[in-house]
C-alpha cells in the first residue's frame, strides 16, 4: 500500500444492512494490517492524568481494557 494512499469511507443511509457490514468488514481488514497498525501507534499518545506517553506497549494495554479506565485518554496526535 503507498504511503500517499487516502482512505475516505462514506456512509450513507441508502446503504442496506449487508452493504454497511460488508464496508465495515473490508474497513476492518485494511486497518487491521502491519502498516496501519504502525502508522497508528505512531500517530496515538495515551494520557494518564498528568502524563503523556508514545509507549506501544503501555497504550496497547491500556486499549485492552475494558471498560476503559478513569482519566485514561487516547488522543491522535494528527
């Protein structure tokens, strides 16, 4: 996948139920890939009250959770 790829996912409500599912399934797969886990974790901050960490690994946790936690906040740093 090029890295200058833009990905746009439009939904609207003339879409049918299966046609919904079948774009949330490929939305799925394409995100779920190496490149666009990378390029997530690169792009993502988790905030633990007054700290801020780019940690892959302490994020990766932290979206494990759930419910997620009190005063624990992802943000995307783009």
């Amino acid at each position: 996948m090029p890295a200058s790829s833009i990905f746009v996912l439009v939904c609207t409500p003339y879409l049918s139920a299966m046609a919904v599912e079948q774009e949330r399934r490929f939305l799925s797969s394409l995100l779920s890939t190496p490149l666009m886990k990378e390029r997530f974790y690169q792009a993502t901050e988790l905030v633990d009250r007054n700290h801020i960490t780019r940690n892959r690994t302490r994020i990766k946790e932290e979206l494990s959770k759930r419910p997620l936690r009190s005063f624990r906040f992802v943000i995307n740093k783009n």
